[in-house]
C-alpha cells in the first residue's frame, strides 16, 4: 500500500519533472535553471547531505497513511504524499525563482497521478494540497543559500491482493 503509492509517484514525477520545468522556465522567461534534480525516494531533504545527494533533489515519500481493514480483499488507503525539492546556489533571485518554478512543476506530477494505474486520485479535495517554501538564508552554507519546496497532498490508492 505504502511502497506501490510511492513508487507510483516516482514514476510519474520522475517521468514528467523536467519537461515541465524547463517548459515553466520558458514561458516565464527564466533562463538559467538548475541542472536536472536527483530523484530520492524514500527521504526527505534533511538527509540529502547525510546520503551526499547531488543537489538539486526532489524526496518522495509517504509521511502518513489511514485506511480500514480489508474488505473483500481490498483495501482504500489515503495517505499524504510528499515532493521534497531541495537546492542550493551562490543567486538567491535565481534559486527562489528556480524553487517556485519547482514547486509548479512538482503540482503538474499530482495532477498526473489519477491516470497513473494505480493511484486513482490525488489532491483531489479543496485545500488538500499544501505548498511550502523556505525563506532562504543558512548561514552555515554561506556564500551559498538554499531553498526548498515541499507539497504535501493527499493520495487515493487502492491495495488488493497481498
């Protein structure tokens, strides 16, 4: 239940992210972009430097689940799913814009993921996706600064069989 929702949202972020992102870029006229992110599924950005992660890099994981007992073999969990954007850089405009063009880039993979097989929805509700972003500013990585997003939103799964 837990580890098919997350492999599904690696797949479908995985497979869409850049596109999206240099396609954001562009029509907002952002032209320097990150190079393209590490994927890290499982972890959440304070354990990126930890497991020396290249950076940018996107988590994604399941912080939490809620779900019944099976019932003819079939379980209907929702959980709350995350993409964890984290980046560094020495321009604090560049990496701002960069982190709010990921973070849009990052809702596109969401919307995707009802059509992805077996999550049948996600953020569907008002209010059940949440978007984070952080100020900036770490002085203990000066002359850089980092930024991270983090959208957390719900996810519909279906779990039958094992």
């Amino acid at each position: 239940m837990i580890f098919d929702a997350v492999e599904a949202m690696a797949t479908v972020l995985t497979a869409n992210f850049a596109a999206d992102f240099t396609a954001l870029a562009s029509a907002k006229g952002v032209t320097d972009l990150a190079g393209p992110p590490t994927f890290v599924k499982r972890q959440k950005a304070e354990i990126f430097g930890t497991l020396g992660v290249t950076l940018p890099a996107i988590g994604i994981y399941i912080v939490r689940s809620v779900t019944m007992a099976k019932w003819q073999a079939v379980r209907d969990p929702r959980s709350t799913g995350v993409f964890d954007w984290y980046a560094r850089s020495g321009n604090p405009l560049l990496l701002a814009q960069q982190t709010e063009l990921a973070a849009e880039a990052m809702l596109r993979s969401v919307d995707r993921l009802a059509t992805s097989g077996s999550i049948f929805g996600a953020g569907e509700l008002p209010d059940s996706i949440t978007i984070d972003l952080t100020d900036g500013y770490d002085k203990s990585i000066e002359p850089n600064y980092d930024r991270r997003a983090v959208i957390t939103f719900t996810v519909y799964d279906r779990d039958s069989g094992l």
